[in-house]
C-alpha cells in the first residue's frame, strides 16, 4: 500500500515560508510564539509529556558511580576531536574506504542534495526507506528526492507520524511528542486504512506491518550517523525501534548522511558517549539498539547492502570550528536534554523555532547555519536560566553561546532601533537626575496601565500579569532604612 504523505498541518508551511524568506523568521517566530503561549492545554500536554522524562533520567544518573565525572570524560571525547578533525576526518574517511566504503564530501546543504540524488540515480531506485536523520531536515533531502520524484518513507515511528501530518519533527528527539493517541489513529485511519484504537502497542504494530514490505522493496536505505570511529572507521547508530538497522541493511544501497563533527577518534570512546546519550536524552541506561557499520556486505556474509555511501556535511560547521569562542558547540550529540529542560520550547513548542534544531542549542548554531541577521531572535529567545548548559551531558556552555550570538549581532547587524535605545538608555543612566525622573514616571504609569489596560497594549498584557507599582524608588527607601544617611 502506498503511503499518502499529503501535508495536512501549517507547521510545515511555516518552516518552508521561514526557509524561503528568512527575513520573515523573526515576525513568524513572534506571532507563533504568542499563538502557543495561550494554547493552555497543549502547553501542559508537552509538560506532562517532559514529566515522566525527567523522572527515568534522574533515576538513571543515580546509577552512575559520579555523573559528572562521566560529563567530563564524554566532554573530553568530543573536545578532543572537534579540535583535531584536520587530522581524525581523513583519517576516518582511509579506514572507511579500507572497509569498502565510499566517502562523499559536501559543502553545502545543495552539494550534500545532490550528491545523494546522483547516487540514488546511479541505483535507478524506485523507493527510498529512510531512518531517523537531523542532519537530513536540515539540508532539506526529502523534499529533494520528492521534487525528482522518489517516494521517500520515513521508518523511524514519530517521523513516520509526522510525515503523514504533513510535519517537520516537533522535537528532534522525540519528533512527535506533541500528538496525542486519537490523533495517532485517526491519521492511520486516514492514510492507512486501519481501525480506530487506543493503544499505544497496537498502533506501533500498525506501523510495523505497514512498514516490513518497505523495507523489502526499498533500493536505497538512507540513515544519519550518531557517531564516526576514526580508529576503525566505523559509523555509529544508536536507535530504540530496530528501524534504521532494517533500513541499512536490506536495501542494496545504503546512503549515510553526517556532519563533519560526529567524529570521535577511539572506539572506546564511545563506552561513556553511547550511554551518556541514552541517559542525557530518554532516560535510559542504554538505547535498545547500538550498531556499528563498518562497509557494505563482504563476501559471506547473509545481509547487508551491495554499496555503502558517507556524506560529510560541513554546511558552516567549518566557520564555526575557526570560532575558538564558539567551538564548543560542535560538541553537540544531539541528545535534546537542553530543550526538555528549557522553560521557552515548554512554552512556545518546537514548530514556532522555524528551524530544524530547535530549543537552546538550535539557537546557538541556527543563526551560524543560516546567518545572524536573520536568525539572531532565537539567541534572544531565552530566559539564560542557565538550565541548558546544567543539563548538556558534554558541558557546551549553552546560554553563554546565546550571549555572544546577540553581542556578535549588534556588532555585525545592528538594529537601528536597539542602537536608539541603547543611546537613550546611556543619556538617561549618566544623568542621575534624569533617572530618577524617569522612575517616578514609570511608577505612575505602571499604575495608569493596570487601570486602564489599554488596546494597544492588549496583546502583550493577555499573557502578563503586571506587578504592583513600587511605593517609592530604590534611593529612597533605601535612605529610609538608612536613617536618612
């Protein structure tokens, strides 16, 4: 049965709209956010969902012998090579290629599409299967290969869900967080024909029987890497539903898509990475599945694909690696303990970023992928609570990144109207008289807005409670307590 992937949502228009006028992000990112905000009820639905997270990773840092000693040794890892990828990336392509593997180095995000459309031409594929890959929504493959005509599935269970909403993934850990069971059914009633139902196993095995004879029929099977072994030359997956180890495994041709920073430089590496993600990102002592591929079938052997493909993506990532002050971000492992933990994408959801990666870190590196002009309102999108950095399992100082993103803005892209500001707000603090007029100005009009509450105003105040007014300014009642002194 085919799969009808009709878009049905307008989270996805929003994201092409942003992608195809940048200029407009900020104002959608605006409106959006001030649409999620007052939707009360999936706000907590998100917040319920995040609840139970927070529990199982809690209880699963409790069984490390030291939990941060494990962030400073899995930080290490990541340092370690981000800092030495001139030399661990050929390294890693020799033993690739050593393994029968083809690498495949892209610039862009247009280089990386068309890489991947030469090799799906050069397969004369007629379906493509494809496992859960950010790296992929963010140079846009899907709508690529549809554009030329491939029928692309998604096999990972809530990108599969998303896909038949019309969708990008809402979290880029938990794509479909968002949607609730009837939902879930009514859209496999829709698209594959299936009884109504609530359970949540029944509707996973909907999807797995629907998805065996892809699997089957597929040619090219496209997945992400969490991580490359530069010592063996090996790609590591890690996944909970078996899915991508299908979707490399049984079509002839399997297509790896990664940026350039997933490189670790040993396999031991990845004995305090690989469960350091898990516990970081779902709470979990161990993902179900941890695999290693190091080429496509050798002689022998019972499965496997007949070619294996890496596509390197740099896509900025270099500019930022020349950043000595914002390198670290590249440390990333893509775990999404910063976004389940931040108050922001609690509150305005993942759709209103407008981006791939979404929450804190997206908007530390968004704005170096797509350019700070356009995309620096996300850096500004944040409490700086500091809660990100506290929760990143590899130490990446989040919200200082999100600091020297709005610094580097208004050195780089300055607003007319913040560098007014900015020249009103230095004439009026140098002049202490002028300050304190301005206080006692503000103190009475705080008092007028809670009274009169104008239409102007109405937007801003529907989702704010003002604060009562000061009795008196700072300087006085503090000469008060002080005696007059």
């Amino acid at each position: 049965m085919a799969t009808d992937t009709t878009t049905d949502g307008p989270a996805a228009a929003h994201a092409a709209a942003a992608e195809q006028s940048p200029r407009g992000a900020k104002k959608r990112f605006l409106h959006d956010a001030a649409e999620s905000v007052r939707d009360v009820d999936h706000r907590a639905f998100v917040r319920k969902a995040l609840g139970g997270y927070y529990v199982t990773r809690d209880a699963q840092k409790a069984r490390y012998g030291n939990w941060e000693t494990a962030r400073d040794a899995a930080s290490l890892a990541k340092w370690s090579a981000v800092n030495r990828l001139d030399e661990l990336l050929p390294r890693f392509a020799d033993n690739f290629t050593a393994n029968g593997g083809q690498v495949h180095w892209a610039r862009d995000a247009e280089e990386a599409r068309e890489i991947i459309l030469g090799l799906v031409r050069a397969a004369k594929a007629k379906a493509i299967i494809k496992s859960k890959c950010m790296t992929s929504e963010e140079v846009h493959l899907n709508a690529a290969l549809e554009q030329e005509g491939y029928g692309v599935v998604e096999s990972d269970l809530g990108e599969f869900i998303q896909q038949l909403r019309g969708e990008p993934p809402y979290h880029f850990v938990f794509p479909c967080m968002h949607v609730r069971r009837g939902e879930i059914s009514d859209l496999f009633s829709k698209h594959l024909g299936t009884a109504a139902t609530d359970s949540p196993e029944e509707l996973t095995m909907i999807a797995r029987r629907h998805m065996r004879q892809l699997y089957v029929d597929a040619d090219v099977g496209i997945t992400g890497a969490n991580f490359l072994v530069a010592e063996t030359g090996q790609i590591s997956i890690t996944e909970n539903e078996g899915n991508a180890r299908l979707t490399a495994a049984l079509p002839r041709v399997h297509i790896a898509l990664a940026g350039i920073e997933k490189v670790v430089e040993h396999l031991d590496d990845l004995a305090v990475l690989l469960p350091i993600l898990a516990t970081a990102g779902t709470g979990q002592p161990m993902t179900c599945y941890n695999t290693l591929y190091s080429g496509p079938a050798r002689p022998g052997e019972c499965d496997g694909p007949e070619e294996m493909h890496l596509v390197l993506l740099d896509n900025s990532r270099t500019a930022i690696l020349a950043d000595p002050e914002q390198r670290d971000s590249l440390h990333c492992i893509r775990c999404g303990a910063c976004l389940n933990v931040c108050p922001i994408f609690k509150n305005v959801g993942g759709f209103t970023y407008g981006t791939t990666y979404q929450g804190p870190i997206g908007s530390v590196i968004t704005p170096h992928l797509r350019g700070l002009a356009d995309w620096n309102h996300l850096s500004g999108a944040s409490s700086l609570c500091g809660a990100c950095t506290d929760a990143c399992p590899v130490r990446i100082d989040i919200h200082h990144h999100l600091l020297h993103n709005r610094r580097n803005a208004a050195r780089t892209a300055p607003n007319r109207w913040e560098k007014l500001g900015h020249k009103l707000f230095v004439a009026v603090a140098t002049r202490p008289w002028l300050f304190a007029t301005g206080g006692a100005l503000f103190r009475h009009s705080l008092k007028l807005l809670k009274w009169l509450r104008p239409p102007l105003l109405s937007d801003w105040l529907a989702t704010r409670d003002l604060p009562a007014a000061p009795a008196a300014s700072f300087r006085a009642q503090w000469a008060s307590r002080q005696g007059g002194r």
